[in-house]
C-alpha cells in the first residue's frame, strides 16, 4: 500500500483547467465569465422556456456549428464571418450570446435536448438540487445514501464520489454528536468503568451530550 495524499487547494487548482496554462502564455489575468468557455463557443448554460440548458460544442462530430444553428432556426449564422469559426465566435461572443439566448428560449429544456442529442451536439440540463437528486445516474451510483440521525431521523448524504473496486468504501451514518461516543470509547478501548466516566462528567471533564451552553 501507500499513502495517498490530497488537500482542498490542490482540488481547487485541478478543476482551474488550463487557466495557469493561458496565464503563462498570455500573461492575462482570467475574469469572471459566467458559465461561459474561454475560448470554445457556445460552451456554457442557456435560458430555455422552462430552464437552462448547457451546450458544450468543442468536440465532436464535424461541422457541430452548423448543425446547432439549423436547429435554431439561425442558418444564417452559419458562414456569418463574425461566427463561422470558434475563435470568431469566442471575439464576437456579446454579439453572437443575445442571438442565442433569444432562439433557446422558444423551447422546453427537454425538447430541446430531444432536438440535439441525435445530431450529437453535447448538451444536458442545468440542474437544481432537487433534479440532480432524482437523476437516475444518482441512484445508480448510490451517489445518495439514507442514513439514521438520532434528532433528525431519516436524512441522504452524499457518498464518496470514488469507487474503488477492491476496497469499497462510503457513509455508514450519520456524524455523531458532540459526547455522543464518549462513554462507549472510554469502556470499550480504556477499559474504563461506568463510576469512572460519570465522575469525569461530573467534573466537566468529559461530555457525554450536546452541552447547554453555547461553544460557538
């Protein structure tokens, strides 16, 4: 075996992408850009009639632009210089984002990915918590596990995102509360006795529930 070794700050450049890449090449701090790509175009969420919807065109089947713009009913865009080609798009992107916006929102989420799927045009729905938590992909992935909490009764959490074949592991319940294990790991792993315990209660040495005061 060996140890496996991760930290937050480490997550949180990994999912940066290639934003440290662009920073080195161009020597331009990244702005906020919405849902937005910072190149590939159109590559972020758009307001359908019910919803948003997320079109990711960057890799695919060929000639992705114009197939996604017949569908829209905006073949004119197709070989408009301003968009025909992703860096187009990508300089021209405040012109080219009302266009499209305007054209998704003539449809349902559902219809629209109906529409695009079979051309094989990348796009999916913008979920809240309550439709990712019904995806059946969720299910599938016991991506969600009920567990008991001894105030709040039966509750989901989310379980381990990674699945490893010979040593599986996830949420077996719920965090325990503050003293909620005391006694049983005093007895159980120090041998300690019952009268032993209950003086460190008594002594405000040990907590064997939630104390009254607040600890902030």
């Amino acid at each position: 075996g060996q140890l496996v070794d991760i930290s937050m700050l480490d997550c949180q450049l990994a999912v940066l992408e290639n934003a440290f890449l662009r920073y080195h090449l161009t020597g331009e701090v990244p702005q906020p850009m919405g849902t937005r790509h910072s190149w590939a175009v159109p590559f972020q969420a758009f307001p359908t009639a019910d919803g948003h919807i997320v079109i990711a065109l960057a890799w695919g089947v060929p000639n992705q632009w114009a197939l996604l713009c017949s569908e829209l009913g905006l073949v004119e865009l197709i070989d408009d210089p301003r968009f025909a080609e992703s860096q187009a798009r990508s300089a021209n992107h405040a012109a080219l984002e009302p266009l499209l916006n305007e054209a998704f929102r003539t449809r349902a989420t559902a219809d629209w990915i109906a529409h695009l799927e079979p051309f094989g045009i990348p796009c999916g729905p913008l979920n809240n918590i309550a439709e990712a938590a019904a995806q059946p992909q969720v299910a599938a992935r016991e991506m969600l596990t009920p567990v008991e909490h001894h105030t709040l009764g039966r509750i989901p959490l989310v379980n381990t995102p990674v699945k490893l074949s010979r040593t599986p592991g996830g949420i077996r319940g719920s965090s325990p509360d503050m003293g909620q294990h005391s006694r049983g790991v005093l007895s159980e792993l120090l041998g300690m006795s019952a009268e032993e315990i209950a003086s460190l209660v008594e002594q405000d040495v040990l907590w064997d529930e939630r104390p009254a005061v607040d600890l902030g």
